[in-house]
C-alpha cells in the first residue's frame, strides 16, 4: 500500500514538473498581447479568438440566465471589449453617443413643444452626422477641394472606426422614432447602452432598431432547442459563405482582376465581375447571418436582412431583399422625409434618386460610391416609368418566362454597378468595362474552365446555392433543431473543421465592417 502511494506521489509530481516546465515555455506577453487591441488584427467573428472568446462568453451568459441585472452589465462589458478588440480606443465613441442620445430621447419625452423637440432631433444629427462626416469623410472633402484649387494634399492620419455607421445610424433611428411618438424613451442608461453596444450588429450591422430591440431586453431568458438550433445554423451557413466562398474567390481570383484588367481576357473580367457579385453577397450575408445566429444563441432575435435579393425580377424587389434594415432605414427616415412620394411625380423619383446617392455615400468616402448610388438611383427610376407604360403581363406562362428574362437582366444591372463599388479608381471600372465590351475572347473560355477549376466550381457551387429553393435551407434548420445536442455539436465541430482547412493564411476583414 505505501509503495502504491508512493508511486501516486511520484506521478504527481512528475505531471506538476510537466506543468511548471510548460508554463515555463510560454511567452506570457505574447499572450497577454491577444487581448489588447492589435490594428493589424482587429477581432471579428471569423477569427480563432473570437470562437475562443465567444465559448467562454456562452457559459458565463448561461450561468446568469436567471440574474437578469449581472446578465445585463455582463453582456454589455463584453460588448464594449469586442468593440475594443475592433476598433482600440474609438470605443468610448460609442459611449459618447450613447450618453448623447439617451439624453436627448429623456429630453424628448418630457417636451411638448414642436420646436424644442426638433432641436433635440438636430443636436443628436450634428453629434452623429459630424462624428461620421470628420472619421469617414474629411479626407475625402479635403482631397476634393485640394483637386479642384490644384494644390497638394496629404491625407490625415484619421482612424476609421468600425462600423461607426451602423451604431450612428441607429442611435439616430431612435431619436427619430421618438419625435415622431412611436416608441416611448428608455429611461435606464443602461438599457440603452445595452442596446447601442450589443455586439452581435455592432461591427457590420444589421442596423437594429430600437423600437424591435429594446422591448426584449427585460424578457426572461428562454433559449428553446429549435431557436439554439435555428442560431447554429445561421452561424454555420455565416462562416460557410464568409471563409469558403468569398474569401476563397476574393483572394485567388477577384483582386487579382481589379488589380489589373487589362493583364486578362474580357471574359475573364466578366468573371471577376460575376465573382465580386457572389463574393460581396455571401460576405455580407454571411456576417449578417452570424450576427443573427449569435443574437438567436443569446435569446434575440434580428429581422431578416437579406432574402436571396439575386432572385429579384426587378431593381426594386433588389433593394426589398438586399440589406433590408439599411434600405428600410434609408427610405424610413431619409426618403419619406424628403418627402417621399407625397410631392408629385417629378419630385417622387428626386428624392429617390437623392435617397440612393446618400445611401451610395453611406458607404465609403469615396466618389465611386456616389457613382454606385447614382446609378441605382437612375435604374429605380427606369424601373418606375417603365412600369407606368408597360402593364404586368397576366398570362401565366409568359409571365414565368418574362420572369426568367426579369431576373437576368436585374442581376447584370446589379452587377454592373458592383464594378463601381469594387475598383480602386475610376480608371480601372473602365478598363474592366471596356475589356468586357471589346476585348471579350470567347476561346479563352475552356482555358478558363481548367485554369480556374477550383474558382470556377466554386462560383458555380455558390450561385446554386443562392438560387436553391427556400425550403431546401428550411428543412436543414428543422432537421438541426429537431436533433439532439450531441449531433447539434458534431455537425458544429465538422464545419469548423473544414473551414478551418480552406480558409486563406491572412485574414480577411468583411467588407462591410469597412463602412
């Protein structure tokens, strides 16, 4: 017995000498530098960290599911450490607007007066709208004026936030949605922050209102099998489109295209055309879809923000299915205060047409982006008059077939514009056009097919995809809802796995994080 115990005593001291030496080899500040804010590697959700952060997360969330006021300040110290990770010290930004603005709505709840409460609405656009005109569009204005005096200019040192135009956007949502008396204020700064911070949309939306958000706050915590199953799902078909296929095509084939056109074929370019399509699709798509996951895994729940927006028959359907909360927010709170279509015909397709050069903007400061919004601004408008002269066709077979041609042509509009939004210049959307348009080579297509195999079978893979029936991806998030937690978790553990085995070396940021 005491030779055992003995033996016990040695193997016990043998593994803490294991430990010790192990502990020993670690670099701890190499370490310590994971959870400090890194520029070059800002923390998204397609990084090992943030899985890393996010399962401890989960079981802390868990254990205070019944202690609603810890749960709460939990939730939002997380929050306001992801939006550290992301973007440093631009997260007491963030604060600042939340302090702002649950201020003036307090303020808008006790006044009566129509005046004062426009003054209020005013006070938080100058604090949001300047905040996002100085971080996104001073160098931008600067530069523009510089060319037009013809004087040199040297950019400022300015530091983007992300996704500073989703938590202005809406912080401002709430504002107005209190001057125009459909919700009441939150009177808990807390809540408030709880609900601007909440970090599932804080980085690339989707832009969350408050009026759909605040009101769950306070419900108890009741996360069901179906909605545990229906979030995995989203978060797995997320990092499929986000890790698979657009970081795939974008880093081996798109930017080599908009880098330089002219080193390929017409064909070629209309290939990276269709490529940036699908890849700016399941990017942001993909993001959205984790953002909602992650929300359904937490007990909340987003309205949908994109619906197969590649099926539209019609620029307008485009913009009913692409980015919904921003295109919903831009014609809530942009266009119907222009006046929307209260003012005549003329003046109806204006603030249109003003609507989507703003929401172009929105995006990036640059002039292509206003390019982008124009030119879906006009097609809006090409839509509406001709649907004015020309009635819906009745007959039903012609009508599937008139859909077909519909369908078509909306993508390669759509499309097109897309080449605006994706070059670095001006110059370069042309010469990827005039490729297109004159040097096209048909004969380099089979060269393609083999050269490009994997690209190709993965641009292939991704728009069947896109285009499968809706019920398709029904049936799977049923049958993972339905499954025990066991096979829940080895499906979840397989995805991982193999997208962990395609994802590119460097990563790569979404793309609308960027905005």
């Amino acid at each position: 017995m005491l030779i055992k115990i003995m033996w016990i005593m040695e193997w016990l001291n043998n593994r803490v000498a294991d430990v010790a030496a192990f502990a020993e080899s670690i670099d701890w500040s190499k370490v310590a530098s994971l959870f400090v804010y890194d520029g070059q590697n800002p923390l998204m959700f397609n990084t090992g960290l943030f899985l890393f952060l996010f399962i401890g997360f989960m079981w802390i969330y868990r254990l205070l599911a019944h202690r609603e006021a810890l749960r709460i300040g939990f939730v939002i110290l997380f929050s306001l450490y992801f939006y550290y990770k992301s973007s440093g010290l631009c997260f007491l930004l963030l604060v600042v607007v939340a302090l702002s603005d649950y201020s003036l709505g307090r303020l808008l709840g006790w006044l009566s007066r129509n005046w004062l409460r426009r003054l209020c609405v005013l006070a938080s656009m100058v604090v949001n709208l300047g905040m996002l005109c100085y971080f996104k569009y001073t160098n931008l204005l600067l530069g523009t004026f510089a060319d037009l005096t013809h004087q040199p200019f040297e950019p400022l040192d300015i530091v983007l936030p992300i996704g500073i135009s989703f938590f202005t956007f809406r912080s401002l949502s709430y504002i107005i949605d209190l001057y125009r008396r459909q919700m009441a204020p939150v009177t808990s700064f807390r809540d408030y922050l709880f609900y601007l911070s909440f970090f599932p949309p804080l980085a690339a939306g989707p832009v969350v209102r408050a009026k759909d958000f605040v009101p769950q706050i306070h419900r108890p915590l009741d996360i069901t099998p179906a909605l545990l199953g229906e979030g995995l799902f989203l978060v797995m078909c997320g990092l499929i489109k986000k890790v698979v296929i657009s970081d795939y095509i974008s880093v081996n084939f798109v930017d080599r295209i908009f880098d330089n056109p002219m080193l390929y074929t017409g064909f070629e370019n209309l290939m990276g055309v269709y490529g940036y399509t699908l890849q700016i699709y399941c990017d942001f798509s993909g993001y959205s879809d984790m953002a909602i996951g992650i929300a359904l895994l937490m007990g909340y729940r987003f309205k949908i923000n994109f619906d197969s927006p590649y099926k539209s028959g019609s620029i307008t359907e485009f913009w009913r299915r692409w980015h919904i909360s921003l295109s919903s927010w831009l014609r809530d709170y942009l266009y119907i205060s222009l006046g929307g279509n209260r003012r005549g015909t003329v003046r109806t397709y204006l603030n249109l047409f003003i609507t989507m050069v703003l929401g172009g903007l929105w995006h990036g400061a640059s002039w292509l982006f206003v390019i982008w919004g124009a030119w879906h601004g006009l097609m809006l408008i090409i839509h509406k008059l001709y649907r004015r002269i020309f009635p819906v066709a009745k007959d039903y077979r012609a009508g599937l077939f008139r859909h077909f041609l519909n369908v078509l042509l909306t993508f390669h509009v759509v499309a097109a514009g897309w080449i605006f939004f994706r070059a670095p210049s001006i110059d370069i959307a042309w010469q990827i056009l005039t490729q297109i348009f004159t040097n096209f080579r048909p004969e380099a297509i089979p060269a393609f097919v083999s050269g490009y195999a994997i690209i190709f079978v993965a641009l292939v893979a991704g728009y069947l995809l896109h285009f499968a029936p809706h019920r398709w991806s029904q049936w799977l998030q049923r049958e993972l809802s339905w499954s025990p937690l066991v096979v829940k978790a080895a499906i979840l553990a397989l995805v991982l796995f193999f997208v962990l085995q395609v994802r590119s070396s460097e990563l790569v940021p979404f793309i609308y994080s960027q905005f």
